[in-house]
C-alpha cells in the first residue's frame, strides 16, 4: 500500500471521492503531533487543501503544553492558522464518571466541532489509519456490537452529537502505520512520540499491544484479514441501510427534544432481525454519542414491544424508557413528559380549591366550572353517564369547597357501581389503560380526603345522585376556549 501512498494524485482522488474534500474550501485538520497527524498534513498541504490546523490540550499528560507549542510552531513553518483548545479531560472523565479515553475523545470532538462550524469549514479532518480501523472492530467486537460496529470506521460521516453539517473525515483509513512512518522519514518529518500511547491502562491501547500481538501468534496477517472483513460488512451495511430506510419511514411518526415516536403494529410486523435495526436506529436519535448499543437492552425492547408489560413500560439504556400508549411507542428521555393534547393535566400539580358555583383553570388549556340545581327532576335525559368529562353528584354527600388536586400515595377511589369496596387509585388507572406518564398530572377532584370525581372516567359511588337527592352539583371539564 505505500507505493499507493507515493501516488499523491492517487491519493488526491482517494480524498475527493471517499471524504467528499474540496480545495477550495477550508478543512479543519486535528494535529496531535503524532506521526499520523503530522503525515495527513503535509499530504493536505502538497495537495493543495485549504487547512486550519487545530490542536486540543487534554491535560494529562506534563508535556502536553509543549506538544502545543511544536504543533503551532509546524503550523507557523507552513504558513497556516492555527487554533487551540484545552480541558483538565481527567476532572471530566470523573465529573460525568466516565473513562479517560470517553473523556478525551468528547472534549475533543466537541473543540474541533466549534471551531469548524465557526470557521464555516467544509470538514473535520483526523488522521486514522488502517491500524486504528482494525483496534476499533475488535474494541466493537469484544463489547458486542453489531453489523454496524463490525464495519468500523467510515471515510467520511456525520457525528450528530457534534454536528449535523460538518462531516468529519478520515483520508488516511486506509493507510498502515508503516507506511505513515516511511512517509514521515521520506519527507523529513519528525513527529512527536506521546508515552501514553504505550501505557496499556488504556483500552486501546491493550488491544494495540496485547491482544493483537496474541493474536497474530494464530494468524500473521490477522489485521489485514480483521481490515478486509470490514470493508466487506460495510458494503453489507450500506444494503442494510436501504431496507432499515424504507421500513423507517413506514414506522417513524414524530420525533422531538427527548423523544421519538413510533408506529408499533408496523414494527411488530417485521421481522425481529429487522426491529433491532430499527431500535438501533431510534436510540441512536436521542443518544448519538452512545458507540455499541448493549445487545441485553435491544433484547429487552423486542420483547417488551411484542408482549407489554403490564405498566406499558420498561426502562432501556442511559436514562432511556420506552411507553406504549395504544398503537404508538414512545422513546422517552426518563425526564420528558409526552402528553397526549387530550390529556387534562394539571401544570403545577394544585392543589386549587373549586367553589360551587365557581370555576377553575386547569393546566393552561382546560377549565373545570361547577354548578348547582335544586329541585332538578332526576332522570336518564338530564344525568347521563356517556360524557366522561361531565359528572352529577349529589351536593348532600360533598364538603365545599372541593378540592382539585394530583395523585398522592396511597389514594383509593371507589368508582361508580362498586358498592361494595374501593380500590387503589393506581389500580383503577391500570384497568382503565391510562397511561403511566399521564397519572401524574391528571386532575382530581376531591371532598375533603376523598375522590369524588376522576374527569375523564366515572363519579365515585359514594357522591351519586339517589332518588332521594334534592340538589345536584354539575360537574364539567373543557378545553379553555369553550363556552360554559
């Protein structure tokens, strides 16, 4: 492959196709000092790009400000603008309890992002080789990735966490370390040597020293046959992506800040092969960052999406739970609250007092009025039962003012036509279907400690109207804008 490398105008073809470059629009180029960085930029240099050089401190290392100073000096030598960014990355790491090299790699894509989207450059560009491809599939594989992860790397994609527009690219992906090397020595290049790249506390850098090492003892050419193995998955891949594109947007029905929903009878109709894909693909949506989605939690979805669990629920991954609620599933953020508009729900959780007659505001879009009749004649036209956001008490049985309020522990209710016993709220809301996400907001309306009305479904038994009731408390809950 070097001689490949020597064929600049190869090697420029190879730049525009596969990464997508221009020349005459800005690259921002990640220079480590390293040999790797140092190689992608005299190559970007000779072939004529317009570079910006961007350096980032990660403060772990005491020659770290040094290694800045020679990145900038290699910058001023050829005449480019360079840019600088710092973080003490062990304090993040430990801070958001994370490792070194998570630590090191967020703080730096985050810096090398900033910079592109404010230099309007047309990418990012890093220096990883065909060496850093095959430590990364066996990184994947060894935590269990799929077809995605066994692919590796790409030549030129999109980091959403990072950015949406700037693609980062990586020209030299196919490009040993060896032949990095003979370029550097060719050019007169003398590259930096950063110890922490030997200290096998570091994940990967125990797969680069140990495991391959090993693992060449059964196969010599074991890196050319792990590199050539995810060429070929990612061509598999790029075919998978067709069919996971299409079924997507038969099954994707909204998405937004902390949430996607999804069609659940489409998803529930293709194969389970297909469904983690798919899955893959929505907590991709809410967790972009998130490298080798746990097979354990993808397994834990299918079967809550084909046979629910009682509650309609079920917590997945970092911080993620899935709802259904009829013929939708929802992908939640475990602190957003999706809400059906039809849902009354009460924005501060009350408790307000309702005076009869009176009317309260409930949330920013409802309004529950109270009213009373004497001597109203009882009978099916007058009282029924079908609206379930209007309900007839008898005003005897009822301590004024009532009380709207939200859910509280170990609440009872003794719905209509339970003559005998009450019930756990929680438990009625269960057999009703309401979902779990709309309990905690959801207005009730109380005499003194107990439930008498739970607008949407049924009066409690022990305040309906009798024969005998002589004044009757009319009860209803409508969108603000109608008219009482």
């Amino acid at each position: 492959m070097y001689n490949q490398f020597m064929d600049m105008d190869r090697l420029d073809q190879i730049i525009q196709d596969n990464c997508g470059l221009k020349h005459n629009q800005i690259v921002l180029i990640g220079v480590s000092g390293g040999p790797d960085s140092l190689c992608l930029l005299d190559v970007l240099v000779r072939l004529g790009y317009q570079v910006v050089v961007a350096h980032f401190n990660h403060g772990i290392r005491e020659q770290a400000s040094g290694d800045a100073l020679f990145v900038k000096r290699q910058a001023n030598k050829l005449g480019l603008r360079f840019v600088l960014g710092q973080m003490d990355v062990p304090d993040y790491a430990q801070k958001h309890k994370i490792s070194i090299e998570e630590a090191a790699r967020q703080a730096r894509y985050h810096f090398l992002f900033e910079q592109a989207v404010h230099l309007e450059a047309q990418a990012v560009a890093v220096a990883h080789t065909a060496d850093d491809q095959v430590e990364t599939v066996l990184m994947h594989l060894l935590r269990g990735a799929g077809l995605a992860g066994l692919r590796g790397m790409s030549y030129r994609c999109f980091l959403d966490e990072w950015s949406s527009s700037v693609p980062l690219v990586r020209p030299l992906l196919n490009f040993w370390r060896a032949d990095i090397l003979a370029y550097c020595a060719l050019q007169g290049l003398h590259p930096l040597t950063d110890s922490t790249n030997f200290n096998v506390q570091y994940y990967r850098n125990r797969i680069r020293h140990e495991l391959i090492p090993y693992l060449e003892n059964y196969n010599p050419q074991v890196k050319e046959v792990i590199w050539r193995m995810a060429q070929t998955l990612a061509g598999d891949q790029a075919l998978l992506e067709e069919l996971i594109q299409a079924n997507w947007k038969l099954i994707w029905l909204q998405s937004g800040d902390g949430f996607v929903v999804l069609a659940i009878e489409p998803l529930r109709q293709v194969s389970k092969a297909l469904q983690r894909q798919l899955l893959r693909r929505a907590i991709a949506t809410l967790r972009p960052y998130l490298r080798d989605i746990d097979f354990g939690a993808i397994e834990r979805a299918i079967a809550f999406i084909n046979h629910p669990a009682r509650s309609k629920q079920v917590n997945l991954i970092s911080g993620l739970q899935l709802w259904i609620d009829r013929d939708r599933l929802y992908l939640l953020d475990k602190d957003t609250r999706i809400l059906n508009p039809d849902w009354p729900q009460m924005v501060n959780n009350g408790p307000l007092s309702l005076s009869c007659p009176g009317k309260v505001e409930i949330g920013r879009e409802w309004q529950l009025s109270c009213e009373i009749s004497a001597d109203m004649q009882i009978n099916e036209s007058n009282i029924s039962m079908d609206d379930p956001m209007q309900a007839w008490l008898d005003a005897q049985s009822l301590n004024f003012p009532l009380i709207v309020r939200t859910r509280r522990p170990g609440d009872r209710f003794q719905p209509f036509g339970m003559e005998d016993h009450s019930q756990k709220l929680s438990d009625f809301w269960i057999n009703e279907k309401l979902a779990s996400r709309a309990r905690t907001g959801w207005p009730l309306v109380c005499s003194m400690d107990k439930i008498v009305w739970l607008p949407g479904f049924r009066p409690g038994h022990p305040f309906r109207v009798r024969p005998e009731t002589h004044k009757i408390v009319h009860l209803r809950l409508a969108k603000s804008k109608t008219d009482f």
